[in-house]
C-alpha cells in the first residue's frame, strides 16, 4: 500500500476547503443570502397598519401624522423612524389651476396647510379655502360635494421617495346655498 504525505493529504483537504468556501460566497453575493434589503417605502395614516391609506382630509383643529414604511424583500413591512424620514408637500402637478368655492387653495407653497418635519399635517391660520365643491343643482335638498383640489406629500428615505399622497383641504366654511343650507365645506364621513 502507497503511503500519501501528511502535507499532500492536508493540501487537497485545503483546496476543497477552498472551493467550498469560495462558491458559498458566490451565491451569497448573488443575492441568495440578502433577503431583507429595502425595496421601497409607502406612507400610511397609520403606525401600526402600512396599508391603512393615507386618505386624509386636513380640518380645523385637527393635525394628522402621517407614517412611512419600509417594504423589505423579505416581504415584510417596517415602520421607520420619522427623524430619519424627509417629507415634502407641494401642489399637486396637474398642469391647471384648480379652483374651490372659496378661491384657490392651491397656492405654492401651501397656505392653507403644514407639514412639520415630522410627518404631522395640520391646517394653517387663517382658514380661507376649501378644496370641496357643492356640485349638487337644484331642486336637490342634499350637498353634493366634489374635490377640486389637494396638495401632495411625499417622503424620503435613503434614496427612495413615496408614492405621492393626495391630502384635500377642507378649513373654511363653504358655500350656504339651497343644496348647502348649513355651509358645510366638505362631507361628513357617513361611516
């Protein structure tokens, strides 16, 4: 019987030792090994459900946080810390001026609403419009109100930005008319 070297024994064990470790590597850096890497964040209404929406309807005396979201590729949903989120709100892009019953609303930068640093939305001193419209004609007795207007928010995290999210204003008083005998500006929630 042949005898093998200790050290030739030791160096094949070495080399494929080597190739093992190598091609682990290879199929971690492929992306195997990764499965909770940012992929994109969303905004919610709430901090404790991320798909909450985040319709929101800013009226006097009242402020709204808004939340941002992680969706990881794990699959799971995370709620990031607002003092490392950037929030933004402007007018939204919709290439016309839109026009509520009491004016403009939609003057940029916003006037009839706030965005603190830290996400909470709240009307703004003095409430002078209205982005909700009575579009209910005579001989209806019931309010029929239609948005004509509404800034967009949006939210940055290490170099992802939300989807945008629409926020109509209702701070004044609208319009008292046959179909609007209360002057109401927008809608009571019906739920």
């Amino acid at each position: 019987m042949r005898k093998i070297s200790f050290w030739r024994y030791s160096a094949v064990n070495r080399q494929t030792l080597f190739s093992v470790l190598a091609c682990a590597l290879l199929v971690f850096s492929m992306g195997c090994g990764s499965t909770n890497n940012l992929q994109s964040i969303q905004l919610s209404v709430s901090n404790t459900d991320p798909n909450a929406g985040t319709g929101v309807i800013v009226v006097i005396d009242q402020s709204f946080p808004l939340y941002t979201w992680g969706n990881y590729s794990s699959g799971k949903q995370k709620l990031l810390s607002n003092e490392s989120v950037q929030y933004l709100i402007a007018t939204t892009p919709l290439g016309f001026a839109e026009t509520g019953e009491l004016g403009n609303p939609n003057a940029n930068p916003p006037q009839t609403v706030s965005l603190s640093a830290s996400g909470v939305l709240s009307a703004v001193v003095p409430f002078i419009a209205c982005t909700f419209e009575n579009v209910a004609v005579a001989p209806a007795t019931t309010p029929a109100f239609e948005s004509t207007g509404s800034y967009a928010v949006t939210a940055t995290y290490l170099g992802f930005t939300t989807p945008p999210a629409y926020i109509g204003i209702a701070t004044a008083a609208g319009v008292v008319s046959a179909t609007n005998p209360t002057g109401e500006c927008f809608a009571a929630p019906t739920s």
